[in-house]
C-alpha cells in the first residue's frame, strides 16, 4: 500500500452515489461513469480498468443535473485492487490518486464543497 501523504481531509464518496458522475480523459482513452472512492480540495481517487500512469496528464469531468465541471490533473500513484463483482467473480480494477491543478483551486474548492453538500443531503434523516 501506498503512504498516504494527503494534506487536506477527505471525504469518502458513498458507494451507490447518485447526485453526480465521474468521468476521467487520458489522451485517447475515456473512462465514463467510473468510481470515484474519495475527494479532498486538491484531488480525487478514482477507479480505473485499467493502469494509468504515475506523473500522466489527465483531465477529470464531474457531470450533475446542476451543472458539469472538468478539471486538470496529474496522477500521482496508481496501483492494482482487483474488486469482486455482482457475479462474485474478480474483475481488474486500478486505484488511482489524482491530484487536481492547484492553478484552479477555487473550482477545486467549489467541487468538494458540492459534493460534501450532496454527501449531507443523501444522508437519512434520523428520528428524535
């Protein structure tokens, strides 16, 4: 496992969240509808089918009914975690760490700020 070296709290995306979709842009390839695991002000993590390389340029889109987004960024590690699926079987799956250019951080910034809303609003209500 990596060492986690993040330097801003972060929030875990629930796993069937439904108020937006992650979308990633490596060059040619296209990643639609993927997992994203977590979010802070300066990056995201996200899965991937495939690997994706440490340093690589990407841009990562974030599409809502309110509005869609896409950032730069540069992944920062990447590492295999295969998943079990429905059919209980195996299936490749990579981690992968993205860190969102610093040059927009107030559009960084909005994102988290989104979702944490999203996050709170998607919670059930607890009876008194």
């Amino acid at each position: 496992m990596f060492n986690d070296s993040r330097k801003h709290a972060r929030l875990s995306v629930p796993k069937y969240y439904t108020g937006g979709s992650f979308h990633l842009i490596d060059g040619d390839r296209k990643y639609h509808y993927i997992r994203a695991n977590d979010i802070c002000v300066a990056g995201v993590g996200l899965d991937l089918p495939s690997a994706v390389e440490r340093g690589k340029q990407v841009k990562v889109c974030f599409t809502s009914q309110e509005w869609r987004a896409d950032f730069e960024g540069t992944v920062m590690w990447c590492e295999r975690a295969d998943r079990i699926g429905v059919s209980k079987q195996s299936y490749q799956n990579y981690r992968v760490g993205i860190q969102l250019s610093p040059e927009n951080s107030e559009d960084n910034a909005l994102l988290y700020l989104t979702l944490k809303d999203g996050f709170e609003q998607a919670r059930p209500q607890q009876s008194a």
